[in-house]
C-alpha cells in the first residue's frame, strides 16, 4: 500500500482536475462568430418587420 505508483499526491489530483475542467472549456472560434451573427440578423429581421 506504500508504493509510491499507486498513491496521488494532492498536487497531482489537483492537475487532472484542472486539466479536465480546462478540456470542457468551450472553444471560441468560428463557430461562435456564427452564433453571434445569426443572432444579430434575426434580431434585425424581426426589427424590420415590425416597422
């Protein structure tokens, strides 16, 4: 039970656990300028039409 393989320090549990939070970061790209983007021309549309 004292092999130094199998036991994780705090340190290293801390790690993976940022490195998997760090993972489920979404990443801004295009595809977030899509987004934003069709949003911006929906809104525009139904402000258009309402006039």
């Amino acid at each position: 039970m004292n092999n130094k393989s199998d036991i994780e320090t705090r340190q290293e549990r801390r790690e993976k656990k940022l490195k998997k939070k760090r993972e489920r970061v979404p990443q801004h790209g295009r595809s977030l300028f899509k987004i934003y983007k069709d949003a911006i021309l929906k809104r525009l549309k139904r402000h258009r039409i309402d006039k």
